[in-house]
C-alpha cells in the first residue's frame, strides 16, 4: 500500500519521505481500528483508503502551491476523519491547522490522530462552523479554508468564506456537474465577499478524471450576519435562483 501511495503521490510533485509514509500507515491502522466503533468512512472507502481519501486529499497540495504558497493557517471545516485537512498536514508540516468538527466522537478520533502521528501546530475545535466563525480567534483569521463534502457548494460556501481572511482563499473539492454549481452559488458568493477564481484540475492517477477543485478567493469582508444560525445554512441555502 506504502509503495503505491509514494508512487501516485509523486505525480503531484510530492516526495514522501519514510517517516511520512508510516505517518500514513498508523492514520490507516488507527482509522481501521477505530472504525468498528465509530462511524467514521465506509468500508467501501477504507479498502481503496490510499486513493479514496489519501491521494484525494493530496491532489489539494498542487492547488494549495499555486494559490496559497504563503499559507500559515489553514481550517478544514467539517473534518470528519481528518480529510483533507490532516494529509495536508502530513505533507506541509509548518501549516498552523484547525479542525472543525461538530460530532464528538469524530473529534475524539481527531484528537487521538493528532497525538498518534505526534503533529503539532493542530487545533480540534468540536463545534459548528455556524459558531465557529462567530469566534474571533477564528473569524477571517486563515489564509486558506478547505471543506470536503461539506455539503452542496452554496452550502460549504456559506460555512467556509466567513473564516478566510481577506484575501485568503476557499478550495472547495467538487465532482460531477461543476458549473451548475458554482451558478447556483452566485448569490452566496455576492452576499459573502467570495469571487471564484479558478476551477482547477486535480485528477492524477488513482482519481475520477473530473476531479476539481473551486478556488475562491476572500474578496471583501464577510457581513457580521454569516453565516446564519446554526441550520440555516443547509436547511435554506442562499440559492441563486436560475
Ligand atoms: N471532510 C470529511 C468528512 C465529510 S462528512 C471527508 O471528506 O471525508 C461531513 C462532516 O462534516 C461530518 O463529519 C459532519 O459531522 C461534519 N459537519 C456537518 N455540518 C457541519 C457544521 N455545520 N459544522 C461542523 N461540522 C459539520
């Protein structure tokens, strides 16, 4: 499994060291061991864990370079087993990382994580991002603010833009129908100060080809009224209507 990791990674211009790689090795181990208890991936996905959630999350690395090569702080919001935003850290280790969950027993894994592959530099905050971004140590504090399968992109946008600096950057990973979405979003982008600057390739071997990843970019400040209550984000999505 190591050598086929080492080898997909390269071709993002990504050398694992030996260490990385038993860091990879004990996150799968510990998402295998933990998994029995609580629900943390499917089964399906644990089986392919290399490409399906490892090179996954690797393929933001390029991006990451391109748009945000200054990059000190960076959040994962709704981190769930640590995708994308532990991996990243694996790889970049200087990144300052918070990740945001709201499920307690999934934080409790990310906890346990952070102290197995023995990073430092990482916040587990057990909390909506609603709340989150209500915080002002976190409020438009990061220069880079990542979300996988958070939810359609109006949605994630809404949970995301608020906790990126001015000028800091949103890399949304999206599949499927990618333009529908990003106009569909319109409005979120327009009430939170976010412009869509790229939608950048990220398939490489061991990924669906139409792999991509949004990048937007923080623009003006986020109004003090978003995100909305805890909920609303996803119950009423700012949808553009088409
Ligand atoms: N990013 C991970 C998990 C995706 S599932 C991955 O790609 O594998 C979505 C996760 O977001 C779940 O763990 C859920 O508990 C969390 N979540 C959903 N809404 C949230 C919110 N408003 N604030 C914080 N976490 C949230």
């Amino acid at each position: 499994m190591l050598e086929q990791l080492h080898q997909m990674t390269s071709a993002l211009g990504v050398e694992l060291s030996s260490d990385q790689l038993d860091q990879f090795r004990r996150y799968k181990l510990g998402l295998e061991a933990w998994n029995q208890r609580v629900n943390l991936t499917s089964q399906k996905a644990l089986e392919r864990i290399e490409q399906v959630h490892f090179l996954d999350s690797l393929s933001l690395i390029p991006v990451l370079r391109h748009w945000a090569p200054d990059a000190q702080r960076v959040v994962d919001v709704g981190a769930g087993a640590g995708f994308p935003g532990v991996p990243i850290k694996l790889v970049l280790p200087h990144l300052h990382l918070v990740l945001v969950e709201a499920t307690q027993k999934k934080a409790d894994f990310l906890v346990w994580l952070v102290g197995e592959l023995g990073l430092g530099e990482v916040e587990v905050v057990v909390r909506r991002a609603e709340d989150t971004a209500r915080l002002s140590q976190y409020r438009e504090s990061f220069d880079v603010v990542t979300a996988r399968a958070l939810g359609p992109l109006p949605v994630a946008l809404e949970l995301t833009l608020p906790l990126s600096r001015v000028g800091g950057v949103v890399v949304i990973p999206q599949r499927g129908d990618v333009a529908s979405e990003i106009r569909r979003s319109t409005l979120t982008l327009d009430e939170l100060g976010g412009k869509v600057v790229a939608v950048a390739s990220v398939s490489t071997d061991g990924l669906p080809q139409d792999s991509v990843a949004v990048v937007v970019k923080k623009e003006i400040l986020t109004p003090e009224r978003y995100p909305r209550r805890v909920g609303i984000p996803s119950k009423r999505p700012l949808i553009t209507a088409l």
